[in-house]
C-alpha cells in the first residue's frame, strides 16, 4: 500500500458554549425590565398628592435614564454569557484515502456514435451513455486516484491518476469522437493503462475497460495486453457497450470518415450493429478479470455500482478541535459596561438626591 493520499484538510472556526444552558437565563433579562418599567423609578421629590400631576400626561422616561437603564441590562446580558463560558473553536479534518488507482479506457472510435442507448428518454450515442455513467462513477469515489484514456487508432491521457476530480471531470466533458483516428486499438490502450498504474505499493490497481468494437487497430494485440495485465497484478474490467440489431449509425464515405450536414451535425442512417462479445470475454478471462454487457444505460450504471463494490474504498478520518476560551473578555466587557454607567451616572447625567 502506498503512503496514503493526504485530502486537503476541511477547517471552519465555529462559536460554541461549554455551558450552552446556561444561556436560558437570557430570559430573565426582558423580564427583570418589564418588571422595572411596570414599578418605576424611585422618586426624588414626593408630594402629598398626585393628582393634580395626573393632567400633564403620562410619565415617560428621559432618553438618558433610558440610555442608562439599557447600559445596566447590556452589562447583565454579557455576565450570562461569560457564565455560560463562550468558546471559538476551530476544527481540522484530515482524510486519508486507501490508496486504490483505477485508468478508464474509453473507446472514442467511430462506432461509439451508433444510438442505441437512451438518457432521460432521448436517444443517445453510445460514448453520451458513457460518459454520463462514468462522471457518476468517479462523484461516487472522491477518494481515489483515477485517471482516463481515450482511444481510437491510438490512445491517448485524458488525465494521469488524480484526487482532483473536478478536474478529471471537465477533461471527461471535452472527450469526443474525432480527436483520434476512427479505428480501435484496444490492445494499446490496456498496454498504456498498465503502464500507468506502475505503483507497486498501491492497496489495488484496476483498469475499467470499456468498448464496443473489435481491434482492429494498433501495435499490441489484446491478448498480448491482458497477458501483462495480469502478471502485473492489476485487476481488470471489461465491459462491453452496445447491441447486436438495427440502429442509428453515422454514415460513412469511402475513406472511413463520418459524414456531416452544412451544420456539422452527423448524419445518422438506420443500419445493422454488432458486438464482439466473444473477444471481450476472452480479454478478460485471460487478464483474470471480469466482463460485463451493457445494452442500455440501466445495465451500464449496475456495472459500474458492482465495481464500486468490488474496489471498496476505506477512509481514515482524522478529526481536531482548537478552542479558545472567551469567558475573560466577556466578563472584561461586561464589567466596562458596569463602569461606563457608574461614571455616566456619576458625571453628566448624575441624578437628583
């Protein structure tokens, strides 16, 4: 197993109390001023009677007094809080990830265009199917390092093995048929899948191959790729795209190349398609892996659930927590409070005997 792979780690400051009920005695704070408002301030001159006062209007309190009343219930409010004992904490998650390496090989040769599969009801290309399922296949394992090729008559990095997987992502969305040559060269992408997982010390290393075509194309035949997949010791998925029957298929001129309109949208004409199962299944049988049919989108996600399943990421969470104890500054605050109202009481708005 190679050193595991360090995610960045998640942090956040959060306000938390070590006394959190506590904080109920807040209520007292709107009590204890409507109970003062209801009783009044002490008086400073008393009369024998009232009630000749009564016609100058209701009493209202001075905007000082008021000022000053709030000052006391500010200070009292902060008090509850220090008790309540304030913390800014901070936490650190550090995610280590199991070390397991999987290379897509995705065919992009001109069959891959056939519309025998559906998304959401519509048809859709073969290579549309894939890729949609793939992008779910790599949200669903954000701690793995995964990497792409794509191929026709040669392969070619889409992306080298990554945790960076929104990356990985936006580089799947730019694959399409017509960056390589139309042929398939099934045996040199395997060859350049392998030699890519070259990490010995990783937990496991699999290849995810997936084509609707026989090889036609290439240096390195497939069985001759699958040989060395096994001897390296990676694991190996074949799954095979498409239906034997009538459907969709772009049309072709003489050299092989696929005919568009003046829009540059391809032209489609409803013909026989084929699959090499057979060479599939023989690919994989010698490699020591598995093989897999997808006919529709359906089937295509299930294999790829089964994969998830078969290639178990394990995580290691490493969480940690940073406080800083706020209960000095609140009761600093609070008793800065208390002073202000005392010297204000004391100086410009002293009051009356």
């Amino acid at each position: 197993m190679h050193p595991l792979n360090l995610l960045p780690a998640n942090s956040g400051w959060g306000l938390t109390f070590a006394h959190p009920w506590l904080l109920l005695l807040l209520l007292l704070v709107p009590l204890i001023a409507w109970l003062r408002g209801q009783r009044g301030a002490s008086a400073a001159l008393v009369f024998s009677s009232t009630a000749t006062l009564q016609a100058l209007g209701k009493r209202s309190a001075s905007r000082a007094g008021r000022f000053m009343r709030g000052l006391l219930y500010l200070a009292l409010t902060i008090f509850i809080l220090a008790l309540a004992r304030p913390q800014l904490g901070k936490s650190l998650t550090e995610v280590e990830a199991s070390g397991i390496d999987i290379m897509v090989v995705l065919d992009v040769s001109n069959s891959m265009l056939a519309k025998d599969f559906t998304i959401g009801g519509e048809e859709a290309t073969r290579l549309d199917a894939v890729r949609e399922t793939t992008r779910k296949f790599i949200e669903a394992r954000p701690n793995d390092r995964i990497g792409m090729i794509a191929f026709g008559s040669n392969p070619y990095i889409v992306s080298p093995l990554t945790l960076d997987h929104d990356w990985l992502i936006e580089n799947l969305d730019r694959v399409r048929i017509g960056l390589v040559e139309g042929a398939t060269a099934i045996g040199s992408a395997m060859g350049s899948a392998g030699s890519r997982l070259n990490d010995k010390a990783s937990k496991s290393r699999a290849i995810i191959l997936l084509t609707d075509g026989d090889n036609n194309a290439g240096r390195l035949s497939p069985t001759t790729a699958a040989e060395a997949i096994k001897a390296l010791g990676l694991k190996f998925y074949a799954v095979g795209i498409g239906t034997n029957g009538i459907a969709p298929f772009p049309a072709m001129d003489s050299r092989g190349r696929v005919l568009t309109d003046t829009a540059g949208n391809v032209v489609y004409q409803t013909t026989r398609v084929s699959f090499n199962e057979k060479g599939l299944k023989e690919i994989a049988q010698i490699a020591g892996g598995k093989f897999y049919r997808a006919t529709d989108t359906d089937s295509l996600e299930n294999i790829y659930r089964e994969i998830e399943k078969l290639e178990k990421s394990t995580v290691s969470v490493k969480k940690f927590q940073q406080y800083r104890d706020l209960f000095p500054a609140c009761l600093m605050a609070g008793v800065g409070v208390l002073l202000a109202e005392l010297l204000l009481s004391q100086t410009i708005w002293k009051k009356l005997p």
